[in-house]
C-alpha cells in the first residue's frame, strides 16, 4: 500500500472514532486485530485514550501496554485510578508490574501499593482509595466547602462517608441531601446513621450483590476497627 491510501485509511479511522462514544470505541477496538488495535488506540486524543483503555479487559490493556513506548505506558498508567490500575496489575507478571511501579509517582505508588496489599478477590483489593469523607461534627456549609475543594481528586461525590474524628464510619449522606439541607445544620442530622458499610476483608461478590440488591452507587469499606479505608 502506497503512503497516500494509508494517510486516507488512518484520517478515515480517526473521524470514525470520534464519532463514537467511548464505550463503543472500546468495543471496536476489542474485535480488531493487535496491529489494528494498537494502530486505532494511538489516533485517540491523550484524554480519550484514558476513557478508552479502562473499558478494555486486561488482556487487551496489557498487549497495548507492551507496544507503547515506556514514556507513553506511564502517563496511561499515572492517570488511571488506583483501583483500575491494581486490576490490571492482578493480571501481568510480577517482574513487570514491579518496573511499572517503580516508574509511578509516589503518590499513586503508595496507593497501587496498598490496594495490592490486600488479599486477592477481596474487597480491600478493588475499593478506591481516592474519595471525600465528611466528619459528622461539621456544619453543612463546612461539608460543600470540602466538597468543592477536594471533589475533582474522588472518584465519586455523589455518596460520602461520615466519620468522627478517628475515622471510625457514623454513616452516609448523599450529595443532594447535603445541597437541600439548611448550610447551619450539622453533618450528623442529615446523615443516615444506618448506611451499608463493608470490610476489606469481605469477599469481592459478596460485595457486589449488596451494592445490586441495596441498589447503592458506593459503599464503604473499612478495616476491622471499622475505620474508613
């Protein structure tokens, strides 16, 4: 194939892509083949290649990974969340995901760490480490101001995690309870004092039928002294 057909081919490929919704580019992606694969992945835009690389099973991640430079495989990997990451680092080899942590930032080293640190198919081991807790002796105002302040950084904001000072879990709230209440009112009175909660320790399908039966957007996992982890 002459270089002109190609330039068409791949200008071609590019529009198709930006077409389609995330989701849908994952799924077009997974029934190519791994040259055609890896060829699509790199006309993605930096942000768009993140969305599209953590909807893609870990077999396909860890083949894309292997045709990157190392420069471009640790951006991929630094903007993932840690939870993400340590899924895909269940699934390749020790010596590997020992260089790759190595070239990680120390701050989402410490947090791969941690996740990896739990014993596998627990929930300690897929729980995200990024997120907002509220303490109940806070005003509602002094809650929205954290929120706004920290939100960006968590992987969700629409359900929070109460505390007392010593991080032991009081309950829930959601977002819009928060919004609606009087800015006065502590945490405390417009928390759901009975909130599901998990352990590390309990078993990750366990997990998951509480969140489908309860119908929860997240839960709470804390460690065996009941503290927010």
């Amino acid at each position: 194939m002459g270089k002109e057909p190609l330039v068409h081919e791949l200008t071609g490929l590019r529009t198709k892509l930006a077409t389609l919704a995330a989701v849908e580019t994952a799924a077009e992606l997974a029934h190519m083949t791994p040259a055609g694969r890896a060829t699509a992945f790199r006309l993605l835009s930096k942000g768009r290649a993140l969305d599209v690389f953590q909807l893609l099973d870990a077999a396909h991640q860890e083949e894309l990974l292997s045709g990157l430079r190392d420069e471009q495989t640790m951006q991929l990997l630094e903007a993932m969340d840690p939870d993400d990451r340590a899924r895909l680092f269940d699934e390749m080899p020790a010596t590997v995901v020992k260089k790759l942590l190595a070239g990680l930032s120390p701050h989402e080293q410490r947090l791969t760490t941690l996740l990896l640190g739990y014993p596998e198919k627990s929930a300690g081991r897929i729980m995200t480490p990024e997120f907002v807790t509220l303490r109940a002796d806070m005003t509602v105002s002094e809650a929205l101001a954290k929120i706004r302040h920290r939100g960006a950084l968590a992987e969700t904001i629409f359900v929070l995690p109460v505390t007392d000072n010593q991080l032991h879990l009081r309950g829930g709230v959601s977002l819009s309870a928060l919004v609606l209440a009087d800015p006065a009112l502590r945490v405390a009175a417009v928390m759901d004092p009975e909130a599901h909660s998990v352990s590390v320790s309990d078993d990750q399908e366990k997990v998951a039928r509480l969140i489908q039966a309860a119908d929860l957007l997240a839960v709470p996992v804390v460690d065996l002294e009941g503290r927010l982890v």
